[in-house]
C-alpha cells in the first residue's frame, strides 16, 4: 500500500515496510548506492531514499532522472542527515515513468514568464507546488468560515442575460456563427436572447438571500476586458456572500473578519509552504500577514479619504480628486502610510458605482464599502443593496437598464423587502496576499488573459 509522503514525514516511529512513490528532485551516485531525493507533490518536503547496489530494480537506477516517477519500498528509519527526521533505506526500486533529458524542469531558478509558458507543468515546481497547495486549503478554509455562521451555499448561474456592473465588458455565449448576418438576431439564438458568461453571483444570491437569510457564493466569474496588469484575469474566481436583514455595518464586521479568519488560517495551517514564500517571494510576508491577523482594522469615509490623500502632500501617478475611484496606490497609502492598518473605505459617490447600492440620505454617496489591507490594497468590495422599489427602479432608469431584463429583480423589492447586504472577494487577489506572488497568473492554474487561452 502506498503511503503518501507528507504522512511518511510526520510519522511518529519508524516502519518496517513503506512504500511510497512520487517523482525524482536529485540523484546522488557513488559505487556502492543512490540517494534519491522523492517528492510526491502532497507537501513541500522531499523524502531521501537510499538504494543500495544489487536491490532488485537497481539496475533502473540511472535512468530515474529529475522528473522521473519512481516507487521505493523499503523501511522507514530516523536519519543521521541535517534537517530530516526520516528517510528510506530501499528494499527495492520501480522505475514507472522515465523523464528525458528534453524535460523542461532539469533545473531550479526558471524565471515565471518560462513557467507560465509550461502551465501543465509548472505544479511540478516547488513553488508553484505550494501555491497551489495553498489555494486548495484556503479555498476549504473559505466554505469553514461560512459554515461556521450558517451560511447556505449556493451555486449560481455561469451563464446569465444580466450585467451586474454594467460595464459591459462581458463575454457573450452563443451558438450563432459569428461571421453570419444573424450573429445579432437574439430570437435565433440557443437562449432567444443575448446570454453572457457571468461577471458575478451576486444578483441571484440576493433571491436566495431573500429567503434563506444568509448565503454565499464560490465561483469563477468572466470579464472580457482588454487587461494585461498583474491584477487583471479574464477568468477568475469570486467569494460572494448575501445577507438578509444586514446593513452597511453588518456587512463591513463580516468582510473585516473574514479577511482575519482567512489569514490566520493561512498562518496556522500552510504545512510550510509558507516558509518557501517567505524565503524566495517576499521576505516581510510573515509580518505582514500577522500585522493583518492581530491588527483591528480603521474605518473612514470616502470624503475623508480624499481629503487625506490630497493633504498629505504625496505625489501619486494618478492625480486624487473627489469623484473618481481610488486607484491602488492611493489604497496602499492609506493603509501602509496613514492609518498604518488594514483599512475600509465606505459611502462611496453615487457616480462611480453600480445602480443596486443603497442610496444615503445625503443623495451624493451610496452605502458601498471597499476593505484594503497593505501591500495590496483592495481585497474586498461590497455594499449595503438598495431594497426600496421606487429607488431601485429610479437608479435602473438613470443607468438605462431595461426593466423588463430586470423585472425579476425588482420583485425581490416588491413582495417582502428588507435590508440586506453583501460583497464580492476575489480569491486570487486573496492568495497573491497570503502568498506574497505579485501575478495573477501565477495563483490560478491555468490563466485566461487577453491573447492567453493555452492549455
């Protein structure tokens, strides 16, 4: 039976028989034995395996090359070497798959841009190995967090009709040839309608919000816009809870504490792989996620925001002016220049953002709330929604929305309106956070950019 490496690692006595099996890191000869260093993939640590000349399968010794799979049967016994608890001394040797010398990892230090260009293979890489590891606990972290306060999951549509931030910049579905005059005769289309990937969960998530009380949802959500940053994706995925009967407060306390939750979380359950990102990504990382972790986070208005950053004297690339969005060096400001801690922003201008956020009484600003933490800056965006009817569908016509795309979404409004609220978190800017990497595509296994659809 195999066991897994990780818990060969953590083995608290030493066995009479392991098998494990994974892929070669090194191999070290002399006369009379091989050390192999083997990694499974299941942690970041290797296991040395020490095969000695004449053991059956030894004679496949030198073909088990870097990347090459192999299996060691043999005991598990403490190790006299520096840095490891155990290691194997073989019985036997399998040689199951070879690795040529064309293999493309034969070496350490390839730059991310190489990487990229091989996505199916770069998990094999130590680093890219604890990304992803790290993505795969955090995502369990996130459905933890909601279970935890009794949140529903839910599933919602990848395929929509409606924009949710009306901006447009949505990929269209069809089963029209595009190069056909009818591409744009909807009634002939599979949906009879213009249909979309989504760009977010979150107008279905208040349907289910209005009867379920609290919800989230996890899923990858599309943009089609024309973006090359290190921030932008075209296929990512969104963390979006909805809570009935919650204001702009309640939803703030929410979003606050599961930055908190995530990140401690990372701290205390990563298996090391924090180490390797601390070591080769970002060497402050530790500290600043415990910075996050133990901080309590700041509170200001927009307006005040602005004043703040026009005050300070500080010449930023983007010039700061009430009325336009905060770009992230201005976010970073804040929360690593000013307030020195995570920091949200709330009560937005109305102009800049979309028509479902609850108007304030002092009909300039919307309840809208963005959470900011150092080194990043926006993590989470989100909102008290706007419940009354005659607003809603005030805002809708100002936005020329079409009310009846949008009829069912005023009827959440309609039959038993509350408050409620939510926001949206997108999951890799979550983990180049907690992983310190400084590209969105290097925390999602297979990126989608524009010009960018391999694999």
């Amino acid at each position: 039976m195999r066991t897994l490496i990780k818990n060969a690692l953590h083995s608290e006595s030493a066995v009479e028989e392991i098998t494990v099996k994974g892929w070669i890191r090194t191999r070290r000869d002399s006369k009379e034995f091989a050390f192999l260093e083997i990694n499974d993939g299941t942690c970041i640590g290797n296991i040395q395996c020490i095969a000695d000349a004449g053991i059956p399968g030894y004679e496949q010794v030198a073909k088990m090359t870097t990347g090459a799979a192999v299996g060691v049967t043999g005991k598990l016994v403490e190790s006299p070497g520096k840095g490891q608890k155990w290691e194997i001394h073989a019985t036997s040797v399998e040689l199951i798959g070879e690795a040529p010398a064309d293999y493309p990892l034969q070496k350490k230090g390839h730059s991310p841009e190489f990487l990229r260009s091989i996505s199916h293979l770069r998990p094999r890489a130590n680093l890219y190995g604890a990304v992803f590891r790290m993505r795969s606990r955090m995502a369990q972290a996130v459905h933890r967090f909601f279970d935890e306060r009794d949140f529903t999951h839910l599933h919602s549509p990848i395929i929509t009709s409606s924009d949710c931030e009306g901006a447009g910049e949505m990929f269209r579905v069809s089963t029209l040839d595009a190069s056909k005059t009818e591409a744009q005769s909807y009634d002939k289309d599979f949906f009879n309608k213009a249909a979309y990937l989504t760009v977010s969960g979150q107008l279905e998530g208040e349907a289910f919000a209005t009867a379920l009380s609290n919800v989230y949802t996890f899923g990858p959500t599309f943009r089609a816009e024309n973006s090359n940053t290190t921030r932008h994706a075209s296929e990512f995925w969104m963390i979006e809870p909805e809570m009935a009967f919650c204001d702009l407060e309640g939803d703030m306390d929410l979003a606050e504490e599961f930055v908190k939750y995530l990140i401690t979380d990372a701290l205390n359950n990563n298996e090391g792989d924090l180490d390797i990102f601390n070591k080769f990504v970002d060497k402050g990382l530790y500290d600043r996620l415990q910075f996050v972790a133990d901080k309590p986070f700041q509170r200001v208005s927009y307006t005040e925001a602005v004043e703040i950053l026009i005050k300070s004297g500080h010449k930023f690339e983007y010039p700061v002016q009430y009325g336009v969005n905060l770009q992230s060096e201005h976010e970073r400001y804040l929360t690593e220049v000013h307030f020195k801690c995570p920091t949200t922003v709330y009560n937005y201008p109305k102009e800049v953002k979309p028509f479902y956020m609850r108007l304030n009484d002092d009909g300039k600003t919307v309840t809208a709330m963005d959470v900011l933490v150092p080194g990043l800056g926006e993590i989470i965006g989100g909102a008290q929604r706007e419940e009354r009817y005659d607003v809603l569908k005030a805002n809708m016509k100002q936005h020329n929305l079409s009310e009846a795309d949008y009829g069912w979404y005023l009827d959440l409004r309609k039959y038993g309106t509350c408050p409620h609220a939510g926001f949206g978190m997108g999951f890799e800017r979550m983990l180049m956070f907690a992983t310190g990497m400084k590209n969105i595509r290097d925390v999602i296994p297979f990126y989608r950019t524009p010009g960018s659809c391999e694999f």
